[in-house]
C-alpha cells in the first residue's frame, strides 16, 4: 500500500476512534468504557486501536489534545507575580475583576467544555489524562514564570511552576465538583490573590 494512502487511511481511524470515544463519555464515565466500546462505535478493528493507543487512557489524553492546547494557550500567558497587567490595575487593586484576563480564559474554557473536563478529571475519570495535562501545564507555565521568579542563588526556581499547575488544577477539578458556581470571572477574582500570595511565597 502506498505511504501517502496509508498515512490517510491511519488518519481516519485516528479521528474516528477520538470521536467515538467523545461520543461515549457523554453516555457514561471514562472508567466504564472498554476498548471493544471504542472500537465497535468506530467500527474499527481491535488490532487497529493497539496500533495506535496503548489503552482507552492514552487515547483520551490524545482525543483531547486539542482541547487541551486551548487551555494551555491561556495558562502559558499567566503571570502570577503581581507586577505585569495579569494581575495589576492602574489603581493598585491587583483583585479587580477583570485584571487578570489569562486566569479567566483559562476558567472560561473549562466552562464552556464543562461535560468533558467533569469526566475526565471527576472521581470517575483518569488519573493517567489528569498527570498528562499536569505535566503539560508545568511545561506551558515555565517558561514565563522561570523568568519572573528566581531562587536565591539566581537560579530558576523550575518546582515554582509545577506548584502553579498543581493549583491550577486543583482549583479546576474543585469547581467542577462544586458545579462551575458563578462566572469565570468570579471565580478567577476568588483564587487569584491566593494565587499570588503562594507562588510568590519563599521560605526564610
């Protein structure tokens, strides 16, 4: 078979085995859907998913990388330091609502795919897609917080955006749990002092 026709025929059942599996977590929880699920829904041959996925949890981590690259287009423009516009107003109110745009984007999007994120970061989703989008997010904050926050041999102080994503993303799964009370905006205007206060925090 030629490359080109084979590199097409991969394509298509790449996309639709991530659309099948999209489909069936509207219909239940990551942990009840089989790979014989994804493959009957797709119409696609078993051996045909082990060509691609190791398991149903390497293929949500890829179904949803899209998804995901939206919302570490928003995590990646954070600044948690208090000195640039992420989270400073002209009056000196780093809490104003509104002053932090990144930080609403980010939670704004998570609303917006609300379904999916509960499914897969909720009590029945995957604690393997969970550690690929924390380790994702880390590589997306480093770099601009690496330049904003230095250790005190002027080091980068690299655990400082794996403690950001940490938060990050407990503050996600928890207002998931709590059912997205407010608007983004609330609720980024909620966590961003503490935000700042904890990753600006050094010990003595």
């Amino acid at each position: 078979m030629p490359v080109q026709q084979s590199d097409r025929r991969s394509r298509r059942s790449r996309t639709a085995m991530e659309s099948a599996l999209l489909e069936l977590i509207g219909d239940r929880d990551l942990s009840q859907i089989s790979v014989s699920d994804v493959t009957g829904r797709a119409d696609v041959h078993r051996s045909t998913f082990y060509e691609h996925y190791t398991d149903v949890h390497d293929l949500a981590a890829s179904a949803c990388t899209e998804m995901f690259d939206q919302l570490l287009s928003a995590t990646s423009a954070l600044s948690v330091t208090g000195d640039s516009s992420e989270g400073d107003s002209s009056e000196g109110d780093s809490s104003k609502e509104g002053s932090h745009p990144s930080l609403t984007a980010m939670f704004a999007h998570v609303a917006e795919h609300r379904a999916l994120y509960e499914a897969l970061l909720g009590a029945d989703g995957s604690a393997r897609v969970i550690n690929h989008l924390l380790q994702r997010m880390t590589e997306s904050i480093r770099p601009r917080l690496s330049a904003q926050l230095t250790d005190s041999e002027g080091g980068t102080d690299d655990s400082a955006a794996a403690f950001v994503s940490g938060a990050l993303l407990g503050a996600i799964a928890d207002w998931l749990h709590r059912g997205c009370p407010g608007t983004p905006e609330r609720f980024a205007t909620a966590i961003w002092p503490q935000l700042v206060a904890s990753s600006l925090a050094r010990p003595a």
